[in-house]
C-alpha cells in the first residue's frame, strides 16, 4: 500500500505549485511568485505520487525542460529581455509542452482521485472539467497572441478576458487538490494506535 503521507505531500505540492503557475505577484520586474517555482514543486509530486499513478513518470523530462524555460525566462525579465521575443520557435515549442504537461498532468491527478475519492465525489470530474478549460484556454490564448495584436483594443480586451477565465479555472483546480488531499490526512499516533487495538 503506497503511503498516505507521500499521497498527501505529492498532491499537496501539485495544488501549491498551481499557485505559482496562476499566479503572477510583480514587484516591478520581478516575479515572487515565479512560475520555475510551480515548476519544481510538479517534479517533487511527479516523484511523490509515480507509485499511485506510473504513467506520470513520463512527465519527468517535460517538467524539467518546462523548470529550465521559466528559470531563463524569469532572469531575462529581471535583466530586461524577453527570451520567447529572442528565441519565438523556442517560445512555441515550450508552450505546445506546457499544454501537453499539464493536459497529462491533470489527467493522471484525475485517476488518482477516482482511486481515492470518497463514495459519492466528484473530484476527479472536477479535476478533468478543469483540465479541459485550461487546455482551451491556453491554446486560445497562443493562438490570440499570434493572431491579434496584444497592444490593440481587441487584444487587450481579449487578454482580460482571458487571463480572468483563467485565474477562476486555476482557482477551482487548487481547491480542488485541497480537498483531494484531505482525503490522505496522515493519521495521528492515537489514530494508528487505535486501529492496533
């Protein structure tokens, strides 16, 4: 049997690091909350929750390509140039990975919760209903942004949009984890000795 405490770490560090991908606290160029973060805290679940779900094993090299990007972008923000304008095929290659991530990503924490849940939740469901939004709305916005002119009045208005949408999906999601996480709540010593009695 795999360990509540590794279950309830790896989806704890899933749902934090959703925190850290929704996100963006700036102190003029500066991230606090930077994504590379969300990042490291997916490759600590991958690591944490592979035993319940194997398949997230073959997240491994997209979560470290995905940490390795963000950090590169993160100091290209604090020294004032935008890597993705430097590199664009880079920058679309690592947002077709990051749909693709987190699509699987999700996927797999699904299947977890349909294991685990209690009788009578949906938690999966709502882990996949999220999924799916996030996936339309990280491909409508690439697509936006290569299609409208982000300075304009439409591609303002379109980015609002968008980035609201967005931040109630990431919202649903981390509550979501949260309480899928409840559901491994390491027992207590007066708990364990309890069920040996």
């Amino acid at each position: 049997m795999i360990a509540r405490q590794k279950l309830y770490d790896g989806i704890g560090n899933a749902a934090w690091g959703y925190l850290f991908i929704y996100f963006n606290i700036n102190l003029g160029t500066l991230n606090i909350l930077p994504n590379f973060v969300g990042y490291l805290l997916f490759h600590s679940a991958i690591k944490k929750l592979c035993d319940a779900e194997r398949e997230l094993n073959l997240l491994n090299t997209l979560v470290g390509i995905l940490t390795i990007w963000h950090i590169a972008s993160w100091i290209g923000d604090l020294l004032s140039f935008d890597l993705g304008a430097l590199i664009p095929i880079a920058d679309i290659i690592v947002s077709v990975v990051n749909i693709y991530f987190h699509f699987q990503l999700m996927t797999n924490l699904a299947t977890i919760a349909a294991k685990y849940q209690p009788a009578g939740e949906d938690l999966d469901r709502t882990i996949l209903n999220c999924r799916t939004f996030q996936t339309i709305m990280l491909t409508a916005a690439i697509i936006l942004l290569y299609l409208t002119n982000p300075t304009g009045i439409l591609g303002i208005y379109t980015s609002i949009g968008v980035a609201i949408l967005y931040l109630i999906a990431g919202i649903v999601l981390m509550k979501t984890l949260f309480d899928l996480r409840r559901c491994f709540t390491p027992e207590t010593e007066e708990e364990a000795e309890e069920k040996s009695e």
